[in-house]
C-alpha cells in the first residue's frame, strides 16, 4: 500500500489517494518482472528470419568436376556451404518465439511494477480538461507543471483518451499514451515517470485489485 498526491490539471495539489494492489514477495518480484519482460518482448518478434539448406538452394544437381584425376578436393555440388552462392548450415528457420506465463503471474507482474514505481506517479485529476483540439504544446506545458524533466521518458495512462489528447501527445518524442487496460511491465518499468489520470487509476484497481 502508498500513498500518492493528486494534482489538477494547472499542478496545483488536489488531495491524495491510496494505491493499493498486492505485490510480489521482494525476493521474488525481480525475476517475476524479468520473466514478464522477456516475455513481452519475445511475442514482439516476427520470427520469418530464413535462410535456404544446400538442399534448397537452387542449383548444384550436376558434380563440377570428376571424382579423381584433378588433384583437388572431391566435390558433388557447387552449392554445398563451402562454396559462395551455397547453402547456409544451422541458419535460421521461421518459428515462434512465444514463451507461456500463466495469467495469475502476468497480473502479479503487473501489480508488482506498479508498486514500484509509487515513487515515480503523478495522478492527475481532469487530465487534458479544456483540450478540444489538439495542441502538443498544452501537454509539454502541463508536464513542466507536474515538474517532469523535458529529457524524461513519460508513460501517460489514461482510461478512455479522446482524439485531442491522442493527436497532442503523439508528436512528443518521449512520451507515449497508453489506455488503462493496455498495461504492460515493460512500458510501466522503462519510463521515468508515470502520468496517471484519476479514473485511470481507479480502473486499474478495480480490474487488478484480485489475483
């Protein structure tokens, strides 16, 4: 359980709220993270690198030169990994790189990272209030309110953004917005801090509050 400070939407203190979700044992919780990261960013890959086995590559059905009588090494293929233009060994094949972390871990992962950064939150209550078109320069104003470093890496979390605040946010560098139920261990850990709206917060409660 911590505690965090609420602020409007002009930085100016509107209260404090109880964040309060189950984390991992600390003996535990770093390599449950590790363990959500790794998993995250191996769904990521693609996984269609290929190469082509001397049995695929085109061409190399005709022997280059006779067995014996030459003075060089037998042959029976131009297309054997030797040679340019061959086939490749042990190089890669399409295939998953899918690792399976059953969904009580995810959410104990999530929990967890949450936890940590406390430190790191800034709650906002009425995020974006009077934002009807886009303006990137309102969101860069309001995290110098919020006294964020322009060099931060800002994670915004809110609950159902419009399109004002998708398109204002979307042109600032080191920030990036995402919804209350696209959490994600690596987003939550890679930032420097954590820009969350005030229903946001209490989605992720709700929907996180259980095992």
């Amino acid at each position: 359980m911590g505690r965090c400070m609420i602020r409007d939407w002009q930085g100016q203190e509107a209260g404090q709220t109880t964040v309060d979700l189950k984390a991992a044992r600390p003996t535990s919780a770093v390599d449950l993270m590790h363990r959500a990261i790794v998993r995250q960013l191996a769904h990521q890959r693609q996984g269609t690198a290929s190469t082509l086995t001397r049995a695929e590559v085109r061409g190399g059905g005709r022997k280059p030169y006779k067995q014996k009588g030459t003075g060089r090494a037998r042959q029976g293929s131009i297309r054997t990994p030797l040679r340019p233009g061959g086939g490749v060994v042990f190089g890669p094949k399409p295939r998953i790189y899918s690792l399976r972390m059953n969904k009580k871990e995810r959410r104990l992962a999530l929990r967890t990272a949450l936890m940590a950064r406390l430190n790191d939150m800034v709650i906002v209550k009425g995020f974006g209030v009077g934002l009807d078109t886009p303006k990137t320069k309102e969101i860069t104003s309001a995290l110098e309110r919020f006294g964020i470093d322009k060099k931060s890496k800002v994670l915004i979390i809110l609950e159902n953004p419009d399109q004002a605040i998708v398109y204002s946010v979307r042109n600032i560098e080191k920030v990036k917005l995402i919804k209350a139920d696209q959490l994600n261990v690596f987003d939550l850990l890679h930032a420097n801090k954590l820009l969350i709206s005030e229903e946001a917060l209490t989605k992720i409660q709700e929907v996180y509050s259980d095992g």
